[in-house]
C-alpha cells in the first residue's frame, strides 16, 4: 500500500457519543487521516462505522500509551501531523464538599495525561514533514475549555475549572517550550457543545451535610446538566474547529462552541462584569434566594 498523502490527526477520547468522535469525522471530512483512539473499543462503533483507523488508547496507562505510539508509528511510517489532546471528563460539587480522591482522579485525565500523551507521540510529530509559519513540525492541540478562564469558570465546577485552569496554563508552557523543535501548540477554547460529557461526568450529589444542603436539588439540578441542555451543535462545533486547525499556520488559541465568543469579550471586562449572567445560569441566584 502506498503512503497516505493526507495530513494525519491522533484524537483522543474517541468514544460514541462524545465530542471526540464528531472531531474525527469533522477531519475526514477536511481531508485528514484520522486515528480514533479510545480506552474502551466496544464503545468506537461510530467511528469503526465510518471507516476510521481506530487505535486503543488509555490515556492515563504509559503501556496503552506506547502501544499507540507504536501502532500509529507502524502506519504512518514514523509520523504524526498533529496530536488532538480531547480526552476528559467532569465532576460537580461545591469547593468545600470536593473528595480528593475524585479530584487527583480528575487531574489525572484532564492535566496530567496530556503530558504523558504529547511526550509519547512527540518523536512522531517531529518527523512531520507539515511546514506552519515557515516552520517543519507536527501540531499539538489541546482541548480545554472557557472554564479554565476566570471570565467562563461556572459555581459548582471548582475542580473541573481548576483542571483546565492548569491545561490551559500547561499549554502555554509547551507552546513556548516545543517551539525551538518546530512544534506548534494550540490551546482549544471549547464553549458549550452537545456531547455525553454529563452523562459520563463522575455522579455525584450535595451531601447532607454540606454547608448547601438547603438548597441540595437545585445544585443537583446544576450538577447533572439540567441547567444546560440548550448547548451548541457539536457538528457545527467540529466543522468550525477543522477548519481553523487545516490551515497552513492555525492561531495559538481556537475559539468554538456555544457562548466561547461570550466568554472571550468577557476577557477584556472588570472581573465581576457576567457574575450576574453567571449566577442566572447555575442557579447561584436561587441559593441566595433560598438562604435568605
């Protein structure tokens, strides 16, 4: 079989339903080889449906991470245009009724697997004969999210703001410390898009003895993704995303999903300027509400 002429894409986090796999199908459609990777491949149906090059990976297992690498070098031939970090997930509950265990858990995934996972496919990436800005190199996006800003950070999200907090601070990082190896990073702004994050969020609900239990359903109610129902089309998401990421030089930060164009004017405001838009949203104004 002859060499693929296409630029070739890893996406992280490829299961049914989630925002990974419409990204897949968002860069087959732009022109891109796509790898769909997964922890769980009884749950890549979707992607195996259409035809993707679907690759198991654990992001948060260094073995499952070398046997990508491996894989993908094996197929490619010992390159790799660009890695999408996506992998993730969520967890609700006030600052002070976070577990720790559920944390570090979160970290894990949201933070720390991106390092493990960019370090893996790095030598692929530097073989990558993609030029950005007169630049040889692959490209790494990150997929974080307005919540790692302090204009987009929701109530009741402390620790998944926190972990994208550090993804974001992270990416900045390694923009600048990939860069002399012709590495390009992106840091993807994600607003809010369909997809099976609450469903797949950690479950949990206020205890009763929190400092909130007054007001535990309507937090629940948050908690859960009740309150968000109404989020952007993933793939209109997705579309817009492999656009901006096809072109030659893509900006260091992408901007997409539902309110991420809100969350980034609300940048250049006084901090405070959406709280009561904000409070609105989770409901924080029907606590306040109900304690007094």
């Amino acid at each position: 079989m002859a060499p693929s002429t296409k630029r070739s894409i890893l996406i992280t986090g490829c299961s049914d339903g989630s925002l990974g796999i419409v990204l897949a199908l968002a860069f087959r459609d732009a022109g891109w080889r796509v790898f769909a990777s997964a922890r769980n491949l009884a749950k890549t149906k979707t992607a195996t449906q259409a035809d993707l090059e679907v690759i198991q990976l654990d992001t948060l297992k260094q073995e499952s991470i070398d046997a990508a690498v491996a894989e993908v070098s094996k197929l490619t031939g010992g390159s790799l245009d660009m890695l999408l970090n996506n992998a993730g997930a969520g967890y609700g509950m006030p600052v002070l009724d976070l577990e720790w265990d559920k944390v570090k858990e979160l970290f894990e995934l949201n933070f720390f697997s991106i390092i493990t996972v960019t370090k893996g496919f790095l030598p692929l990436l530097r073989n990558s004969q993609t030029v950005h800005g007169g630049v040889r190199g692959g490209i790494v996006v990150n997929n974080t999210s307005g919540s790692s800003l302090w204009v987009g950070a929701l109530p009741w999200a402390a620790a998944y703001n926190a972990s994208k907090a550090a993804a974001t601070s992270l990416t900045e990082n390694m923009r600048l410390e990939l860069a002399p190896f012709g590495i390009k990073v992106v840091n993807l702004m994600t607003g809010g898009v369909k997809s099976t994050f609450y469903e797949n969020a950690t479950k949990t609900e206020v205890p009763a003895d929190s400092l909130y239990a007054f007001a535990k359903d309507r937090i629940d109610q948050n908690i859960s993704g009740v309150d968000f129902q109404d989020r952007g089309d993933p793939e209109e998401y997705a579309r817009t995303v492999a656009k901006k990421l096809s072109k030659s030089n893509p900006p260091h930060w992408v901007w997409a999903g539902k309110s991420s164009r809100l969350v980034w004017l609300a940048t250049f405001m006084p901090v405070g300027f959406i709280d009561g838009a904000v409070k609105q949203m989770t409901g924080l104004n029907d606590v306040e509400r109900l304690l007094k």
